[in-house]
C-alpha cells in the first residue's frame, strides 16, 4: 500500500505490476494529499492526509486536514480533523493507541486512543517538537514508529526524537542531516533504516520494530 501524494490517493502495488487504487476520495471531494498509511491488527488501513500547502486554494476540495480508516470491506472512514498537518503514524504495541506527528504549524506529537470499532477518541497532545531545536538543523515532525518494547521515534528537528512507552521524553539521536522517515528491516528486525535529505542511514537497534506497520 502507498500513499501518493502527487497523485492524491492511496493505491496498492499488485504482483502483476498493475495498481489498484483504493482510495481517492471522501464523499465525492478528492483527498489533498495522503501522506503516510499503517495497518492496524485488525487488518484495516490508517492514513494521514494533510491540508498541504503547495496545494492551490482551489484545488483544497475537502477544506480541512484529515486521519481515515480504509476498512476491510473497501469503506473509507473520517476518524479525525483537529489537527493542522497529521504526517507520521504509528499504533501502540497492543493496538489502543494511534500516535501522529504533526508537521506545521504546531510541531508536536499527538496521541488518540482507538476504541473497540476503532474509531479515534480522547485527543491528546504528548509532547511540543519545536523548529530548530538543535542549532542548524531545523524541521519538523515527520515519520513515525514504534519499537516492539512501545519505545516512540519521530523523525524531527536535529534527528530522531524518542519517546518511552509511558510517554516520557528519552532525548535525540542527532543525524548530519534532516531525516525524513525510518522503518525496521534485517533478519531480526533489528536494524533501523532512516531516510534523509541525500541518504539513507542505518542503525542495529537492540529492540525489534513493531512488525506490520509501513
């Protein structure tokens, strides 16, 4: 499954080569700009979809920034619209809770619980990802996972920002340039992969990432 952004839909890649589109709209108003996508355990997609602003006023058909369910059956779900720029996603170790970066124009880490239909409730800012928290390196808030121990990393300002599974804020691995992304691979699934302006990084983690989640 992939967000594309330029494209404004989500689509999968079959076997064949062919893309099959599974999203590309609400209500009959074209999505602005799906950004990133996750499964949840109960096989269902979850997906941001920012109100982008290299997006022209009059091509904003939907008018706010958005969190959807693709449900099993192919139904597209509004879950959430109080945020500003919703990137990143990530679910908890046990499913319950579904953290969001937000990008612009506040710079945090979100957090909502997701009850037994899987619908997003008590939202909740964790923590503020100020611009420019680390000398020259700005940014913002963007990709997001979690570990298999419910460990939170946020690409963002200066590096990778790193939450505990209480919430509790760990510190920064600083990066020589802007990350963008980073997901879990190896054998163990021990090794973190992070996208950056010109490279890709790695790292051998000692814990696992949470398996399933793009």
């Amino acid at each position: 499954m992939v967000c594309e952004q330029d494209a404004r839909r989500v689509v999968r890649y079959e076997l064949d080569g062919s893309i099959t589109v599974l999203v590309d709209n609400y209500g009959g108003k074209r999505l602005n700009r799906s950004n990133d996508i996750i499964l949840h355990h109960d096989s269902s997609l979850y997906f941001t979809d920012p109100d982008k602003k290299s997006l022209a006023e009059f091509d904003k058909e939907l008018g706010f920034a958005s969190i959807f369910r693709i449900n099993v059956d192919g139904d597209l779900v509004l879950l959430a619209n109080d945020m500003n720029h919703p990137n990143g996603l990530g679910f908890s170790v046990d499913g319950k809770t579904l953290y969001v970066s937000n990008s612009r124009p506040d710079p945090y880490l979100h957090a909502y619980l997701v009850d037994s239909s899987g619908f997003l409730i008590n939202s909740r800012i964790v923590g503020e990802m100020p611009y420019g928290n680390l000398g020259e390196l700005s940014g913002v808030p963007d990709g997001l996972k979690l570990d298999a121990e419910g460990n939170i990393y946020v690409t963002g300002p200066g590096g990778i920002w790193i939450w505990d599974k209480h919430e509790e804020f760990l510190g920064v691995i600083e990066l020589p340039e802007l990350p963008a992304n980073i997901g879990w691979g190896g054998i163990d699934n021990c090794t973190m992969f992070v996208t950056a302006r010109t490279s890709v990084y790695t790292f051998k983690m000692t814990t696992p990432g949470i398996p399933k989640q793009f």
